[in-house]
C-alpha cells in the first residue's frame, strides 16, 4: 500500500512537470493579414520615433518574436467553422 502511494505521487508529480499546455486561437486569413500589416507599421512608426534607441529595439524585437511564433504555428484550416 505504501508503496503504491509513493508510485502514484511520483507520477502525478512527473505528469505535472511533462505537460504542455496549448492556446488555439483562429483568425480569418483577412483578419491575420490585417493584424500583421498593423505590427509591421509598428515597426515603422517606432523605428523614425523619437523615443531612445533601446526601447525601440525592445519593441521591433517583441514583435519579431509575436511573427515569428505566428508564422510558425499558423495553418490553414479550410474546415473549421466559424
């Protein structure tokens, strides 16, 4: 019995650490093409900013990263509903 319990904690302790946890969210093809011309002005306005240049480079990287991962982890999905 004792032993049993030790086993089960120890998976529910490595089950806790192993998951991963995903977020779907969908877009229209015209929707995500708007919100991407949109961060690539951004980009634009905030490079003939005034603002210093760390921060600047703070944000251009940030949203890099935000397209990047969108492009990544985008598919098309002609079967989802709306």
């Amino acid at each position: 019995m004792k032993k049993l319990s030790v086993i089960i904690v120890a998976v529910i302790g490595l089950l806790s650490f192993a998951a991963e946890k995903y977020i779907v969210v969908k877009f229209k093809e015209e929707q995500i093409n708007y919100h991407w011309q949109n961060l690539q002005t951004i980009k634009q306005v905030v490079s003939q900013s005034d603002l210093p240049h760390r921060q600047v480079v703070f944000i251009i990287q940030s949203v890099d990263s935000l397209q990047k991962d969108i492009q990544s982890t985008a598919v098309i999905d002609s079967t989802s509903k709306k």
